[in-house]
C-alpha cells in the first residue's frame, strides 16, 4: 500500500500559474519585453528558474539574471500574498492522509521563498514533511533527481508514492522517478499529461476519478464534494 504523496506547488497545491504569468509580464515590460500566455506555457512552466532566466534573458550576465529573477519573484509573492486559495479538495486530502498515517511532501521547481510563502498561505508549512526544491539540486525537474531525493528521505521505494503535477517537466520527472502521478489540468489538458505518462488527470482533489482510485487502493478516500 502507498504510504507517501508527494505533490508540486504552483499549478497543483494552487493554481497560481497566472500570478506568475502576470509577474513575468511586469518585469519583462520594464526591460522592452513581452511575453504571451502560450509562449509562457511552452517555455517557462515547470522549468528552473536558472533555465528559464537562460532563455529569457540571454544578453544578461549571471547578476543580470539574478537581479531579474529576484524582482520577477518578489513581484509574483507580492501578487499571490493575499490571493492564494488551496485546489479544490486539498486539505480533505491532506486530513485523510495524516489519518491514515500517509507521509506527504512537497517537490517543486520554486525558489524556497515562493515555495515557503504558498505553503504557509495554505497553511501546508508544518504540515509537510520537507519541502525539495529543484534548483537546490544539481538537476532539477524534468530530471528525476527532485523526486528520488524526496523518496530517499523518506526511506521509501518508488511503488510507495503517488506523485501530483501539473506541469510537462513535472510529470517527466516523478515519471522517470517510477512514481505513479496524477496530472492536474490547472494549465495543459489531461491528453497532453497523459502523453508524459500521468496514469490519469484531474481538474482538482475532489474530482471523482480520484476518489475512486484512492477508495479502491486504500478502502476510503476523503470526505469531500464531488468536482
């Protein structure tokens, strides 16, 4: 029986997928930049921040980078400090999953600051094991390395876990990881999760898809309204 859940952040605990959109419109504007919502899911969602800032501001030095990250991210903590609210059926997920003695954490591309911040604006800082974060790493996501490092530290196998994502290079990563991982259709469609291995795809945590798969692993699921 699985005894871990590891989850992303943005676009999975939340959908704050457009703050960071947002975010990134304001800074890029500051420099002559633009950026479309498509081009922002194709090239940006679920990359590292060292990646992303490669592709978006290639003229910068490595300080450039920095400095335009940092604003970029400060902006979107600024965005996201009073306007984050848990997906649908989270915290009935996460109440199950301490009754049963269900070990969660969170694996995220996120700077620690974003991750610390969401977290605690749902009130998930003291109820995660850790939090591991990509670019702490030597690879991030899509790279498998975030995810065998959580399961590590848990001292649990592949087979154990059950992996949430939202994002192409998340699922690759718990994928390649062997965790099974459920696609959150927060920014892409379940067709293109399902193509990066998801075993299925939902709008949410109370979505009845999941229910009945956590119903028929464990033999209950969480007490919560249908999606």
């Amino acid at each position: 029986m699985r005894d871990v859940l590891l989850f992303d952040i943005d676009g999975t605990l939340a959908d704050t997928d457009a703050l960071h959109f947002e975010a990134y419109r304001r800074e890029l504007a500051k420099h002559g930049k633009t950026i479309d919502h498509a081009t922002y899911m194709s090239s940006v969602m679920g990359h590292t921040n060292e990646n992303i800032m490669a592709w978006m501001m290639p003229e910068a030095d490595l300080a450039g980078r920095r400095a335009f990250s940092d604003a970029k991210e400060a902006t979107f903590r600024d965005l996201a400090a009073t306007s984050i609210v848990p997906a649908a059926g989270l915290m009935a997920l996460i109440d199950w999953a301490e009754a049963k003695r269900i070990k969660i954490a969170a694996v995220t591309n996120a700077p620690r600051a974003n991750a610390e911040m969401t977290l605690k604006a749902l009130k998930l800082d003291t109820r995660m094991a850790f939090v591991v974060i990509g670019d702490e790493l030597p690879r991030g996501k899509p790279d498998p390395m975030p995810y065998t490092i959580a399961l590590e530290r848990f001292g649990a196998k592949p087979g154990q876990a059950m992996a949430f994502e939202d994002s192409r290079s998340g699922v690759k990563s718990s994928v390649a990881a062997g965790i099974d991982t459920v696609g959150m259709t927060t920014g892409l469609s379940k067709d293109v999760l399902m193509a990066e291995g998801a075993v299925g795809a939902v709008p949410n945590f109370a979505d009845p898809w999941l229910i009945a798969r956590l119903q028929a692993e464990y033999g209950s699921a969480p007490t919560t309204k249908a999606a």
